[in-house]
C-alpha cells in the first residue's frame, strides 16, 4: 500500500451512527406522513358524506331534477368527486 496519513479516509464508526440518524430521521417522517394521509382521509370522507346529504337535500327541494341548478359541468366534477 502507499503511504498514506493516519487521518485518510472516514471512520466506518462516523458513517454507521450517521445512516442510524438518517434511518430514524426517516422513521419520524413516516410516521408524520402516515397521521396527515389518516386525517386527509377522514376529512375526505366528512366532504363525501355531506355531499352525498346535500344532493338528498337539494333534490327534493328541486322537484326530482338532482342537483338542482348546476350546470353540466359542475354535476360532471360533483359526480366525479363522489365517487
């Protein structure tokens, strides 16, 4: 080998507790993730249920024309939306 200085090179020991930080920094993301994508879900079924009540409710208000007066295209993204 050549000669090289005592310092050359990165300690394995540094790059083992360095990838552990990364590995629990990941793990606290995930979990971070995982709470907001549980709480968007719960939110997104509130907003799909209280769709679903008003088209009940605007539907006999209108004489069975469902959604009352919205244009085609605004039923079309609704009908989207809920499903």
């Amino acid at each position: 080998m050549a000669n090289l200085p005592d310092n050359y090179g990165i300690d394995l020991n540094t790059i083992k507790l360095h990838d552990k930080e990364k590995i629990e920094d990941f793990k606290r993301l995930i979990k971070v993730l995982q709470d907001d994508n549980y709480k968007l879900e719960e939110e997104r079924a509130r907003l799909k249920h209280a769709v679903k009540t008003q088209a009940i409710v605007n539907h006999s208000q209108y004489q069975g024309q469902p959604y009352g007066d919205l244009t085609p295209e605004q039923i079309e993204r609704l009908d989207e939306f809920v499903r």
